[in-house]
C-alpha cells in the first residue's frame, strides 16, 4: 500500500461524481435537483394534500350530505357544515355552508376515511400560497368541489374501487326495490 | 498565420502601447510615464474584482456538480449573471458593528486584506511583456506582500471583540506563519535554476524548444510543485486547511462579525490571493506562459485556472484537517522535503542527465520513506490493569 493513496482514491470519487453529473440520469450518479417550477417530480398516488369534495354531474350536486361527521372528527377543527333546509323548513340532505381552512388543516387524511358517502378526498395540489394572508385561504364548497373524472384522473385506482363499490351498492338497492321474481313451487 | 499568432498574442501590449503613443502626441513625457502607470494599475484593479467574482461562480458550480446538483444557474444564461446579484445583495445588506468592537481597526481590516492581494498581481507575469512591474526581486516582493495578508485578518479577529473570530484568528497566525516557510523553501529550486528572482526571467528559463522546458518535468520540480501547491491552498485558508475560517467549528473564524460589503472584501482578498497563488505557482513550476501554439496569456490563464480547479477539487473531496496534523504535516514533513529538495536540485545541476535522474528518484523515495517512518502514529500496545478489576 503506498503512502497516500487514500488521498487519490477520494479524488477519484469526486472526479467521477463530476464527471457523471453531465451524461448520467439522476438514478445512476447523476443530477438529483428537479428543477422544480418547470420540472416535477410525479406525485405518488396515494399522495395525500388539502381535503376537496367531489361531485357526480353537475358542480352543485355533490355527493355531500352535510352529516357532519368530518367536522366532528377533524383534529385541528378545520371543517365548517350548516345543513341547508328545504322550502317547508325541513333539512335537506346536503350542505349549505361547506368551509375547510385550508390554513388550518394538517393533511391527515381522517375526514377522507370516516366520509360514509364517499364524498371527501385528499387532493394532490400544493401550491396555494396566497399573500392575502390567512383568510383568503378557507375555501368554500364552490371552491372545494372537484368533479368525479378529476378524482379518477389523480387517484384512478381508489377512484375505481370508490365507483366499483358504488355501483354494487346501487344495484343492491335497486335489486331491494323491486320485488323478486315470484320463484317457482315444486 | 505567423502574424496574426503575434498580433493576438501581443494584443494588450500593443493596445498600451498605442495609447501610450497616442497620448505623447500632444502631452509631456512624465504625463505619459504617469499614463502608463495608471493603465495597467487600472486593468489589475478592474481584473481583480472580475476574477473574484468569477471565481465564486467556478467554485459553486464545480461543487455543485461534485455534489450531483446544478449550482446556481437561475441569474443569467448559466447564472453567469449570479456574481452580480450577489454584488447587489452585498452592497444592500446592514453593516452590523459589534458594540465592543475596535471600530477603527474593526473597519481598517477588510481593506487592509485587500491591499496586499491587488498589490501581488504587480509581478504576476500575465503573458509575455505583460508584467505589470517586472521587479528584479518580483518573487521576494511576492513572499513579502503575501505574508501581509496574516496582519489584517488577525486585526479583524481581535478588533470583533468575539472568542470565535480570536480563536480563528489565531489559527491564522499559526497556519499561515508556519506555511510560509516550507512555500518559500519549496520556490528555491526553481530560483536556484534561473539564476533570477524576477518572474519573468524565471518564466523566461522554462522556455526550451516549442516552450516546454518545464521545471515541472523534473524531478525536483514536481516536488517542489506540489509541496508549494499544498502550501498555497493552506495560504489562502481554503480547504483542507481552512482551519481559521472552520465553519463547523469556529461559526466564520475571523469573519464572523463582518457583515455586507466588509465580509464580501474578505472574500475578494482570498479569491484574488488563490488566484494569484495559482498563478505564482503556474509561474516558478509550470512555465507561466511559455507553451507552444497558442497566445502566452491564454497559457498562463489556463495553467492558472487548471489550478484553480485542483483546488476546488480539493474542497469538494477533503474534509478538514486537525489543528496538530496541519502543523505536524508543515513541520515535519513539508519542511524536510523542501530541504532535501534543495539539495537535490545542486545535485541535478552539477551531475549528468541519467545520473542525475537516478539520484533524483534514489533520493526522493529514501527520503519520502524516511518522512513516513518517521511521522507514523505512535499507538501505544493496549495495557492490561490487572489491580482494576
């Protein structure tokens, strides 16, 4: 072993470092900087941001019906429901106030999970800076609610199996409305 | 063909010329002598700042892709625009004065620092005619004017009033006062060859056939290269010698309490001193400008940045040495070497050529097996305390 050879050896190590920066993709010794505003990373699938409500067909139908149960277990108490009412005074199913303070909530994912009515979901958008201040970021259920094909087309496997179970459960439904057929007597 | 090679290699010389020509016209002798002085003390202060700010450039975006990531490249095509803004961003900053400082002193320093780095481009062969003052002492001028630059770091240090800065301070003094010595030893060689201390004479011995007389394909060259290369890098306090300045340990060193453009003088000075270093070595070892083909200073400014190169290399490899290797690597190996080396070169100048090379290479490697012998480690043999137990 000659005297200082480590010394080279580390040398090397930069130099190849440097060298392969300018030819190699960033899996194999090459660049790791995504160069963010015109590059992306692709976000994982289940990547999980900033809660939004979906809708089937037109914007204001959505599949919300202001239970309330994401308001009760959100931890940071982020959500704000007022059920709307009909004409007569009855409550209606579905919601008159929908507010999430996006400032406010901690991207956990529990409203999503406890939702009965697959009506919630995690979005993938980030960027929501504002200069506005805190204020300008709760958002209301116009603001919130994203149609069903944006679902499928951010989160398409969860968004299958959400549509997968949906339909079953309407057919259940409607197999449960009208009578069976009258089975034959031996 | 031949003309044009000339022309463009005497390019800057023949511009001050005509200028110089120009002025004689209608102005008095001295006024023009006086012209002259101004040129090129003009050019060196315009070349500094530019070299400097260049260099940071360099250094970032070499780390940066040592490191796997671009460096700054958002300012400008290639962020070569980044120099500027860093420029502006330094010239906007609060200049914070400690309120126990040494005021007077505590602002002297960084000028101070800067002074001494402008002043050693004044021997710095540029190309050929392209000293600024070719001095018949240039590279006793240079060893003088460098071994300034301790003063003002250690006056930033003290006058900051902070354990941080003294502490980096001192560090200074030591490191640089102790790498002066085996710096100086190890351009004795090359000194002893030309017969001169004028740079440009020295430049002027290497220039053999086709300019590649070399003292760096000799063997008492390549020693006395590299060891005065080790020397620079520790000169200038750039890593792995970058003790006074070890951000890990010291916060800034002798910096810490500069802010704005005071800082960003620090900065200069050390650039430019790495610069010139660089340039010193490319000069005694390298051939300066000598070279074949090309126009001289694009010679010198290759070699030059070349070395730059290695020694940003050398930032992104080593990590920092401990305060008693750095001396013990000065002292006790360096020195030597450059002693021996010394002696060497006699040797290789009154003994034939393939004696001498044997010799050389006898010699070296003795004396290269000898220092390592001599600096291992002493381990002590484990003990066994049979009482303890």
């Amino acid at each position: 072993m000659i005297f200082g050879a480590g010394v080279f050896k580390g040398m090397m190590v930069t130099l190849k470092n440097f060298l392969t920066s300018y030819y190699r993709d960033r899996d194999n010794g090459g660049i790791f900087t995504v160069q963010y505003p015109e590059e992306r990373e692709k976000l994982a699938e289940n990547y999980r941001n900033l809660p939004f409500l979906v809708y089937d067909g037109a914007p204001d139908q959505i599949r919300c019906v202001a239970c309330g149960i994401c308001e009760r277990e959100c931890p940071p108490k982020c959500i704000h429901i007022e059920m709307a009412t009909d004409a007569a005074g009855k409550p209606a199913r579905k919601p008159a106030v929908f507010d999430i303070d996006y400032s406010l909530c901690m991207n956990c994912g529990i409203c999503e999970e406890v939702c009965p009515f697959d009506s919630i979901y995690m979005d993938h958008t980030f960027e929501i800076t504002s200069q506005a201040g805190p204020r300008s970021l709760i958002r209301g259920k116009e603001a919130l609610a994203r149609s069903n094909d944006y679902f499928r087309k951010i989160r398409p496997a969860m968004a299958a199996a959400v549509d997968q179970k949906r339909k079953t459960a309407e057919d259940k439904k409607k197999a449960a409305a009208t009578p069976p057929p009258p089975q034959e007597i031996k | 063909m031949e003309n044009i090679g000339s022309f463009i290699d005497m390019i800057f010389v023949t511009a001050k010329a005509w200028i110089l020509a120009l002025l004689g016209q209608f102005l008095p002798v001295w006024i023009v002598v006086l012209a002259s002085i101004v040129i090129s003390g003009v050019a060196i202060l315009c070349l500094g700042p530019v070299i400097m700010m260049y260099l940071t450039l360099l250094e970032r975006k070499v780390i940066g892709r040592i490191q796997n990531r671009y460096g700054p490249n958002r300012v400008g095509i290639w962020g070569l625009l980044q120099p500027i803004a860093d420029g502006i961003k330094m010239f906007t900053k609060e200049d914070i004065v400690p309120a126990n400082a040494d005021k007077l002193i505590h602002l002297l320093a960084p000028i101070m620092t800067v002074v001494p780095a402008l002043m050693i481009f004044v021997v710095v062969p540029f190309g050929r005619q392209m000293t600024a003052a070719d001095l018949n002492i240039g590279f006793l001028y240079f060893i003088a004017v460098s071994s300034i630059t301790i003063l003002p770091i250690f006056m930033a240090s003290w006058s900051s009033r902070n354990k941080y800065s003294l502490l980096g301070g001192m560090r200074t003094a030591a490191q640089l006062i102790s790498y002066e010595v085996p710096m100086t030893l190890a351009a004795v060689p090359a000194i002893m060859m030309s017969q001169s201390l004028s740079t440009n004479t020295i430049v002027l011995t290497q220039a053999g056939s086709f300019g590649l007389n070399w003292f760096i394909f000799t063997p008492w060259g390549i020693v006395g290269f590299i060891v005065f290369f080790l020397c620079a890098t520790a000169e200038c306090n750039r890593p792995p010698f970058d003790l006074p300045e070890a951000e890990s340990e010291l916060v800034a060193g002798f910096h810490t309490e500069y802010s704005g453009m005071k800082f960003a003088l620090f900065y200069m000075a050390e650039y430019m001193n790495a610069f010139t270093l660089c340039g010193i070595a490319a000069t005694l070892f390298l051939g300066g400008w000598q070279g074949p083909f090309l126009p001289s200073w694009v010679w010198f400014f290759g070699k030059t940045l070349a070395l730059i190169c290695i020694m940003i290399w050398f930032r992104g490899t080593f990590p920092r040495f401990r305060v008693d290797h750095l001396m013990a690597f000065a002292w006790k190996f360096l020195l030597p070497l450059t002693l021996v080396n010394i002696l060497l070169t006699a040797l290789w100048q009154f003994t034939s050529a393939s004696a001498a090379w044997l010799f050389s290479i006898m010699i070296l490697a003795a004396m290269l097996y000898m220092l390592v012998k001599l600096n291992r480690v002493f381990v002590p043999e484990k003990r066994n305390y049979v009482l303890a137990d």
